[in-house]
C-alpha cells in the first residue's frame, strides 16, 4: 500500500477506475454497450433513477457499504476542491492537479472508447456528467454482484462489516463532521468541471494499468479485494448530485484533515485484514470462505452454541466440586486454622518439655518421661463399648449434649459445645423435612455437615488446650480421661451424621442408584476423614496434657 | 474460596484496648460494646482486594489478658501483619506498647508489618493519649500509624487494607518469600495449582521467590 498522501489519492481512484473497468467488461461481454450509452444519454434522468436502484439494492448486502457511501462523496469533493481551488496551500493538492493533467491527456482515448458519442457541447457535457454518476453507481452495484457471483463477496463483506463496524463510529462522526462543512461552507461546482474531473481520474488510472484488462479470474479476485478496500473511492456518485450542490469555496483544510483520516483509517482496515496475506487467502481459508464452501451460517451458531454449553457444563461441574470439597468446606469452617493454631499450641508445649528434660537430673528425667508414657496410655481409646442406651424422653440433641458434658465434667473447664449441638439440631431438622430432596442436594448437606462438625471439634479441642494451659491447678488423669471420652463422643457424633444421611440417601425411591451408592461410599469416606481429623486434633492436645504432669 | 493470597495477621495489645471490635467491625461491619473476653485467639478472615488480585485476610485476635501471653506469644509465628493497638483513653495501654513491640518482634519474622492503631478516636473527650505521640512511637519504631474507632468504624477498613497494601509491596520488593509459609503469606489455591500468575509476578520482582512453588 502508498503511504504517501499523493499516492494515497491515486489509490482511491484507482479503486474508483477497477471498478470502472469491470463494468466495462462486463458490459462488453453482454456486447450491449453501445445500447446502453445511448440509453444513458437519451434518458439520463432514469438511469439515474436507476442507478439509484441499484444502489439500494446492493446496500443490504453488507452493513459495510452504508458507511462508506458516507464517506465516498466527500472523498470526491476533496478532487474537487483541490481542482477549483489552486489557491490551496496544501501541498499535495499540488501533484493532484498534476495527475489530473495527465489525465486529460488520455480524456480523449477513454472517451472514445467509453462513449460513442461525444459533442462538445456544454449541455451535453451535463448529461454526461449525470452519466457519470449513474455509471460510478452502477459500477457500484455491478462490482457488488459481481463479487458475490464469484462467491468471494461474502468473505469480503463479511470481513469488511466487521471491519467498518469497528470504525463507523469514527468515520460517521468525522463525515458527519465535514458534510456539514460542505453544506453549509462550500458552493456548490460546475457540473462540467465535475464531470470532467471523474472522467479525468478514471481515464488515469485506466491508463496505468491497461494490464489489467485480462479477464484473469484470479486477478479479478485480486481487484475486488483492492476494490472493498477503495470502496470508499466510487459510490460517491450517487449522493455526490445532492451534496454538491452546497459546496461552496471554503473549508478545505478541514475536509483535507477529515479525508487524511478517513483514508487512513479505510487503509489501515485493509491493511489489518491483508496483514502478511495479500488476497487475504489465508485468512478466507480461515474463516472457512473459499467459494464452493460456504459455511453455513446457522451451523457455525449452532457449533458455537453447543460449544459454550459445553464449556458452562464443565464450569459448573467444577464449581460444584468445590463446593463439595471437604477440604475447602473444613477450611470455610475455620477447621483448617483452628487446627494449624493446636498444632503450633502443641510444638510450643513439646518444646517446653524438652527443655524441662533436659534441664532435669537423671534420675528426675527417667520420672518424667515415666510420666508422659502414663499420660499418652490414659489417651488411648478404648475399644469399642457397648452403646449406653439414651432415655426416651430427651431429644438426640440434648442427650449428645449431656454425654459430652458428662464425658468432660473432670476436665475443670467451661466448655461450649453449644455450636456442635446447634448444628446437630438443624441437621435432624434437615433430614425430617418432608420436602423432596434430591440426592445430590442431601448429599452436599451432608458432606458440609461433616466439615462443619468436624471443624467444630477441632475448634473445642483447642480452646479446651488453650484453657489447660492457663489453668492454674492440673490434675492431669482426671484432664486425660475426660478427653479420651470426649474424643469418644465426638468421633461417635460423627459416624451418627454419616449414618443419618446415607440412611436418608437409601430412603430416596427415585434416582440414580449408582449416583446414590457412590455419594453413601464419599459420605463414609468423609466421615472416616473427620474422626482422622479429631484423632489428631486429640494427638496434638497430648503434650499439653503431659506438661501439667512434669 | 478462591484467592490469590492469604495474609495472616495478627492483633496484639492491652486487653480492653478493642482488638475484638475492630475485627468484628472489619469483617462483619458492625459494633458489639459488650465483648466476652477472648480466650487464647479468635478467629476472622475477610476477603480483600489489592492490585485486582483476591486477597483473604485471616486475623488472629488474640487474647490481650496477661495470662494468655505465653500462648498468645506462640501464635505470632507465622504472620504477615500485625495491627499494635492501644486505647488512646488509657495510658497505660500506650505505655505497654514497648513491651508488645518487642515480643511481636522476637517472636515473629523481622519482615513482619505491623500498624499501630489508637483505637477509640470517637472518644475524643476522654482522651489521654496525643494524636501525635501515637505518631512519634510510630515514627521511632518504624511502624505505620493510625487512629481508629472500632465504633463509628472510622479507619478501620483502612487499617487492615493499608496493611495489606504495604504487604503486596514487600512481596513485589521481593522482600517476603511468597513460598515460605514461616512469612504468613500462603498462596491461593488456583494459583498453586499452575505455578500462579502470583507467583510468577513475586518471582519476577525478586529473585529468590523462585519459581515452581509447593
């Protein structure tokens, strides 16, 4: 692409003159040309009327063409202006006027070849000018079809609505912008000067490139490429008739601002869509456009629809893993911290001892550690002993309440278990509800549950160390057993919860069996997990209890 | 849930100076002038953000009493953060405050942060300790300082989140080994999973973060 400005103008025109050109062709190979001219001139105002059509007509075809209809006349208008007005100080209005120059040179051979009939006379000179509108119009509409015949239009289109999409809102502003400029600020031009201006800038451009006229299909594929990025050069002309007739002499330095950016950004476009794939073969093959395989629009919605469901499925099942990740939910329940808290309570503690030990004569030493293998063997829990009946008359609750104040009343400490006893509560709540539960939802219930109690237990654990150890008189057999006990009873409240809900579980008549059957085994995997954490929970309140003793 | 980072703080001071009503104001945005006395450390965590990263703050109240201070002393261990707090209606509060520094100081790791907090601003009438002298221990023992009411809740997000704030620096520094757990900074979940962005980003600012981490 130019980078120059001069050059950017060329280009422009350039477009403006391929599109040009495959009117032509195609006008010959339909071989009724000369029909058409003399049509034109003989009836200019229909064709207009025509033309008009036609522009409608490929207008729906692609958002894209809306905005750059905005642009193109002003794009004109700036020949224009750079024309009448030599006055101009910009200088590549200069080398404008220069090309132009050039152009009238090949005037003459274009026009015999376009026109058969040509007079010098002025008014036919208007007529033409109408001509010329109609024909860049129809060009317009040709090189649209034409595109879309060679069934590459859609890709362009595509690709260039999406492009201008992005840029509409620069481009409508800034020829908002300008055409108001134009309306009110310029005079409107000799329609002569009009016409002989387009016809000079198409005549250019033809000239350039004579080659081009090989009806090479490859090459015309190529050009409709150029032609969607110059677009922006031809379908002035339809709109070009209303607008000009405001345009006075004033305002050039803004409109050649507005048509610096406006080229530039129609550039750029191109530039971003050819980047590194001239013809934007790649990129057609990307996106699935080369003719003969068109894609199917609703399929690709259809494949993309099925492919966020996809994603959203497995987002969620993420999701709801973590929620009912036992670990996470342990954590949640200030389990994890209250834990780590004992643990460091309990390696402060062990460090003391040490240090006692070693402070200690031999002979104490020996009763020392005598006394902390005594401690460690009041912990040992007891196999399993019968279940002591609870009274009928007392609520499951309040009876696990009871056995733990029971299990804890020589331990000389006011213990809360009120938090464990609450959430005992709830879960039968839970569980005696007639409300239909499905199994998924009783199962995280219970998952939860486990955590939760879990993490209550450890959390009474540690207040119970945290208490010993201020504690002012020990007495270390009665500390020991009341917390052998309640370590019984927690870890017993734990396989009653588990028990509850797989029982609940079995209870469901509907549902998956399988589903069930796997949710009842992680309910007992996690309710092993628990009486783990309780063990050792109980393991790390151990030195606590042996300091009192040494 | 998810976060980039866990602070560990802690909260140390005089009893009665409002450790417990500054956490309860921090994480459940409200006031209980009633408080039970704090047994060993109580817990709350709050979810922060700094640097559009997730952070969750888990703050240990400990117990002010001086009987708790041997089992209080072992739970320093291991923080980020500490917010020193005195109650600046009582003297005595502030003048103990060498006593806490020095033990938070011994107990914890060096690069630990602590504030300064005078907490109870909202009782201005019963005031016995200078705004500026707060400022001035504050300035001498290279700690950050503010006054705050646990009450009318003035200052008190700011205390714990400009904590935290001074905390992400150091980590950006490079000064805390994210990978250390000893420096009260774990990493969260997701990112120890993939190496983390967070720890990539600790890595880069300083060298010996290290990569792979766990």
């Amino acid at each position: 692409m130019p980078s120059s400005d001069s050059e950017d103008f060329e280009s422009a025109d350039e477009g403006q003159e391929e599109n040009d050109k495959k009117v032509r062709k195609k006008r010959t190979s339909s071989s009724n040309y000369g029909d058409n001219a003399l049509e034109t001139i003989s009836e200019p105002k229909e064709t207009i009327k025509s033309s008009a059509r036609h522009q409608t007509d490929s207008k729906p075809k692609s958002d894209g063409w809306d905005d750059f209809d905005i642009d193109c006349p002003i794009e004109n208008e700036k020949v224009v202006e750079n024309k009448e007005m030599k006055k101009c100080n910009v200088s590549k209005s200069k080398e404008d006027i220069k090309s132009q120059d050039t152009g009238w040179d090949d005037f003459d051979d274009w026009g015999n070849e376009e026109t058969l009939i040509k007079t010098t006379e002025q008014k036919q000179q208007e007529v033409k000018s109408d001509k010329d509108i109609k024909e860049l119009t129809d060009k317009l509409a040709a090189s649209t079809v034409q595109s879309s015949s060679w069934g590459w239009g859609w890709g362009v289109d595509s690709l260039l609505s999406s492009a201008t999409a992005g840029i509409t809102s620069i481009t409508s502003q800034v020829s908002q912008g300008i055409s108001n400029v134009l309306e009110t600020g310029i005079g409107a031009p000799d329609p002569e000067e009009l016409a002989r201006k387009n016809l000079k800038a198409t005549a250019e451009v033809t000239e350039k490139h004579p080659d081009r006229n090989v009806n090479d299909d490859k090459e015309v594929v190529k050009e409709a490429a150029q032609t969607s990025s110059d677009d922006v050069s031809f379908p002035f002309g339809s709109l070009l008739s209303g607008v000009t007739k405001f345009v006075e002499t004033t305002g050039t330095k803004v409109i050649a601002g507005g048509l610096d950016t406006l080229e530039t950004i129609g550039k750029k476009t191109m530039e971003v869509l050819q980047d590194g794939d001239p013809g934007l073969a790649k990129k057609r093959a990307m996106l699935g456009l080369d003719p003969g395989e068109k894609p199917v629009l609703s399929q690709i919605l259809r494949e993309a629809k099925a492919k966020a469901d996809e994603e959203d499925k497995i987002r969620e099942e993420k999701r709801e893993a973590k929620e009912v990740h036992y670990e996470n939910l342990f954590d949640d329940f200030e389990g994890l911290v209250h834990l780590e808290a004992l643990e460091m309570l309990s390696k402060q503690v062990s460090m003391r001892i040490e240090e006692r030990l070693r402070a200690a004569d031999p002979e104490k030493k020996q009763d020392i550690k005598e006394t902390m293998q005594q401690v460690i063997e009041l912990c040992e829990i007891p196999e399993d002993e019968d279940d002591e009946e609870t009274s009928e008359d007392q609520s499951k609750p309040d009876a696990f309440h009871e056995k733990l104040q029971i299990a804890t009343q020589d331990l000389g400490l006011k213990l809360q278990f009120q938090s464990l006893v609450k959430q005992y509560t709830d879960i039968l709540d839970f569980l005696s509800s007639n409300d239909s539960m499905n199994e998924k939802v009783i199962y995280k219930r219970a998952v939860s549950s486990l955590a939760q109690a879990t993490a209550l237990s450890v959390e009474i654990y540690h207040k119970t160390a945290e208490m010993l150890l201020v504690k002012t008189r020990r007495s270390t057999a009665d500390e020991a057993d009341a917390l052998t006990q309640m370590t019984v009873v927690l870890t017993k409240h734990i396989s009653e919860l588990a028990t509850l809900f797989t029982v609940k579980l079995n209870s469901i008549a509907s549902g998956n069996k399988d589903q069930i059957n796997n949710y009842i085994t992680n309910i007992f995997l996690e309710s092993g997990n628990s009486s783990t954490y309780i063990q050792n929970a109980f393991q790390l309140t151990l030195p606590i209890l042996q300091i009192g003793a040494v | 849930m998810a976060y980039a980072y866990l602070f560990k703080y802690i909260i140390i001071g005089d009893t009665g100076v409002g450790k417990s009503c500054l956490l309860l104001q921090f994480t459940d945005k409200r006031f209980q002038p009633v408080h039970d006395l704090t047994i060993g450390v109580e817990f709350g965590a709050r979810m922060i953000t700094i640097d559009g990263k997730q952070i969750k703050l888990q703050i240990w109240d400990t117990a002010g009493q001086e009987a708790f201070r041997s089992i209080t002393r072992s739970y320093y261990r291991g923080a980020a953060g500490a917010l020193l707090v005195y109650d600046i209606t009582r003297r005595d509060t502030f003048n103990h405050l060498t006593t806490w520094l020095e033990d938070a100081r011994q107990h914890s790791n060096s690069n630990m942060v602590i504030m300064l907090i005078g907490n109870k601003s909202d009782l201005e009438s019963r005031r016995e300790v200078k705004k500026e002298e707060g400022e001035a221990f504050a300035r001498e023992h290279g700690l950050v300082f503010m006054e705050t009411s646990a009450k009318t809740a003035a200052n008190v997000e700011e205390a714990f989140i400009n904590t935290a704030k001074e905390i992400y620096e150091k980590i950006q520094e490079g000064v805390f080994d994210i990978n250390n757990e000893a420096n009260g900074i774990k990493i969260g979940p997701q990112h120890s999973a993939a190496g983390g962005a967070g720890g990539a980003g600790g890595a880069g600012a300083g060298g010996a973060a290290g990569g792979g981490c766990c």
